[in-house]
C-alpha cells in the first residue's frame, strides 16, 4: 500500500515534465496532437542569439553565486558549530527565517537597498542577491551534517599538535565535504531557476534565460520552449547525479 501510494505520488509529480519532455521532439508548432519525430526545435535554440545570452547570463550568475554561497555559508555553520557567543541562538533563528521569507518580499527589499546605494541593476546586483537568498541553504546543509559531528575527534587532533587549519582540512572538511558539495548543487539549482527575486534586481541590458523564458511564455507556449525547459531539467538531473556519485565516492 504504501509502495503503491509513493507510486501515485511520483508519478502525479513527473508527469507534466514527461510530457514537456515528449512534445519537445514533436514535429508540430500549433497543436497538441503528435505529427512525428523531430530535432527542429532544438537546432532552433541554437540560431536564437540572445537565447544563448541569456543562458550564459544565468549559467555565470549561477556559478558565481554558488560558489560564494557554499564558501561564505561554509564558514558561517562552522562559526556556529565550534564557538559560542552572545546571540548565537538568535543568529541561528534568522537563517530558518530567511528560507522561510516570501521570495517577493526579498526581492522588493533588495532592490529598495541597491536604489539606496545607487548599485546599477545587472550582475552585480544579481550576484548579490543570488548570493543573500543560496546562504541559508547552504548553512542548513553544512550544518546538519556538523550536528552528527563528533567533537571529540577535533579535540584529539588538538592533543596531537594540529593548528586549527589544519584540523579544518584534515579532519572536518573530509567529513562535512558532502554537504558542503550538497549545498553548491542546491544553492547553483536554486540561482539558475529563480525568477520571483531575479525579477526586480535584474536591469533591462542584462537579462538571464528564466526570466528570458517568463517573457516567451506569455505570448504562448512554443515548442522552443519545451526544447530549452528539457535541457534545463537534465542539466540539473545531471548535476544531482554527480552529487550522489560524490557523496557515494567520499562515502
């Protein structure tokens, strides 16, 4: 019963990207009925110049942003794991509070913040807000698994004459190296698909390919767009299945 119920589950969840995934190789542009095989609207993604701008835009911020994220949410759950200070709980409760947020409320906040300092709108203000809202994730990741740590390890590594970098790289990044590769494919995931916050902190001369999708998608559903919606879900099936190689190698 339970196997069956999980099965319906999945299966409610996969079906609309099967689909999307099927009328991508649809030879027809107008209808929902099959008309056959076919790679058109791929090869078409390939003549679209600011297509493929837009993809680049999203696949630098991406990258950037969660690298950031996972080196500057890395230090911060470790700051939280090894030292006590005054407001440590609190700090603690404001990291579930900002994944908990509204995406619209972070997103008119960030912006009313770059209008205070006067940062253009572009990629600067796309990495910066890309990186505010992968941080929190990345903390909850590292953070998890540092709470199944054992302290005394780092405390026989200290008894033994390890500095601290070196007990950091010896004996706690190996452990918590799985998560930290966890939170760059959760924080790249997230950064690469967001749209609510990209939305106001993005300008008018710099635009990446959801938002790029968000502007096809009202004047209707294309088939280029079923096309580029199935390369975005393999490369991040991709992704989570070099993370779960990973974590299974390091394992």
């Amino acid at each position: 019963m339970r196997k069956s119920y999980a099965s319906f589950i999945y299966f409610l969840l996969y079906l609309p990207i099967v689909v999307l995934i099927i009328y991508s190789f649809n030879s027809s542009k107008y209808s929902v009925e099959w008309k056959g095989f076919t790679l058109e609207w791929y090869e078409s993604l390939l003549e679209q110049d600011s297509l493929l701008e837009a993809a680049l835009n999203s696949v630098s911020v991406a990258f950037f942003s969660a690298t950031l994220a996972t080196i500057l949410g890395t230090l911060g759950a470790m700051a939280l794991f090894r030292y006590d200070f005054s407001g440590k709980k609190f700090i603690n409760s404001l990291v579930y509070i900002l994944i908990m947020s509204p995406e619209i409320v972070m997103g008119i906040s960030l912006l009313m913040i770059f209008i205070l300092v006067s940062l253009p709108l572009g990629f600067t203000s796309l990495l910066i807000a890309h990186i505010t809202f992968c941080l929190p994730f990345v903390i909850v990741t590292v953070m998890a698994r540092l709470n199944g740590f054992d302290k005394n390890i780092i405390e026989a590594a200290k008894d033994l004459g390890a500095d601290e970098f070196t007990t950091f790289k010896s004996v706690i990044l190996p452990n918590i190296l799985p998560a930290i590769i966890a939170g760059f494919l959760l924080s790249l995931t997230l950064s690469f698909d967001d749209v609510i916050i990209s939305f106001f902190v993005s300008g008018a001369d710099y635009e990446i390919l959801p938002l790029k999708i968000y502007s096809m998608v009202r004047l209707g559903v294309k088939p280029e767009i079923n096309a580029l919606c199935t390369i975005m879900f393999s490369f991040t099936l991709i992704m989570v299945l070099f993370a779960q190689f990973i974590i299974k190698e390091k394992n």
